[in-house]
C-alpha cells in the first residue's frame, strides 16, 4: 500500500511546497473559466448536471484557496484539521444543491436543452484534470500534506464528474433521454457526499489507494 510520505528532508520540502502551491495556483485559474462556461452554459440550456459541475468548479477553487492558505503559514499541521473540514463542507454543500436541483427537475420533466459549451469544457476537463490531479497528489503524499492529496481529490472528482456530465450532455443531445440530465446530477451529487465524507474523517487517500493513511506514522512501503 501507498501512503503519505511524511519526513522529505528540508530541502525537498521547500521545492515540494512551491510546487503544490503552483499546482493550487493552476487550479485556480483553470476552474475559475470552467465555472464561468458551466454555469452561463447550464443556465442557458437549464442543465442540472451543467450547473452542478459549474458549482464543483467553485468549490475547488475554494478548496485550492484553502490548500494555499495553509501552507502560507510558517506551521501548516496546524491548519491542517480547518483546512480539511472547509473542504468536506464545501463537498456537502454541493451535493445537496445539485441533489435538490435534479429532483426538482425529475419531478417537474424539466427537460435539458442541447448545450455545445457544456460538451466542449466537459471533454476539456476529461482531459486536463487527471494530469493535474496526479502531479499534485504525488507532490502531497511526498510532503506528508493530508490537504494536498485532500485538494489532489476535489481535481479527481472533476475528471468523474466531466465523464458523468459528458454521457448525460451527450444522451440528452443525441437521444433525446432529457432525464439523462437530472441522473447525471445526482451521480454528481453522490459522489460529492462520499469525497465528503472522506475528507471529513481526514482521508487523504484517493479512490483505489487502499485506505486512509496513518496520521502520525512515517513513510509505509507496499
């Protein structure tokens, strides 16, 4: 089993710091032109799973300003336990939203319009967030950051949440499925709950590493 690598030598704590802040940094700019595209696009074609993906995209902004704050500090385990708690909130809130908004239109057959922006920035993100996601979580678990890989997580669920967003855009689009929408959304949404959840409990290992990584103990080999 991988786990977080928690005593890098001084030297390489420094580089791996200014490199998970650069990566933070990237986030940033990236989800902040995702957000905008998603949530003009799904409000045009009224998208569930568009807007959803847009208030995603806002919340790993928040996540990633979160990430930077902490380690801004001159001691950042001390932000560390806020820090992973306004990233589990910022997960719950969002799929409660989302969740609301996908009943809401399953219960009224409220039908998604067509949407080209929505397809292009969904197939975008498929692409740009797993590389993204990767570098930083291999940057975290060498650093011994629980927030890092945390964040890494919030940029891994983007790539779900395009794939999920892309199948209902595009059975909505082709087929004419207009619920396709709404069970997007709610995928969304339950996937958010579980991330949430994991980061509340301070889990800082992806979907598919194995489990969470002790919090005090150093670096564990396979």
């Amino acid at each position: 089993m991988t786990s977080l690598q928690l005593s890098p030598a001084p030297g390489r704590r420094a580089v791996l710091t200014r490199r998970i802040r650069f990566f933070a940094a990237a986030t940033i700019t990236y989800n902040v032109v995702e957000a905008v595209v998603a949530l003009w696009a799904g409000n045009v074609a009224g998208s569930a799973a568009l807007i959803g993906f847009g208030l995603d995209s806002v919340i790993e902004v928040a996540s990633a300003v979160a990430l930077s704050w902490q380690l801004a500090s001159k001691d950042p385990e001390r932000r560390e336990h806020l820090t992973l708690r306004i990233i589990a909130l910022s997960f719950f809130a969002l799929a409660a939203f989302v969740a609301a908004d996908a009943v809401r239109s399953l219960a009224v057959g409220e039908p998604a319009g067509h949407s080209t922006p929505g397809i292009v920035i969904a197939a975008l993100s498929l692409a740009i967030m797993p590389v993204l996601s990767w570098l930083q979580r291999r940057a975290g678990r060498e650093l011994g950051s629980r927030t890092a890989v945390a964040d890494s997580k919030q940029t891994l669920l983007c790539t779900y949440l395009s794939a999920v967003l892309l199948v209902g855009l595009l059975l909505n689009s082709t087929l004419g499925l207009w619920w396709a929408d709404a069970i997007a959304a709610l995928i969304i949404a339950a996937i958010a709950v579980r991330e949430g959840i994991n980061a509340w409990r301070g889990d800082a290992c992806c979907a598919g590493c194995g489990g969470p990584a002790p919090a005090e103990q150093g670096p564990m080999t396979p």
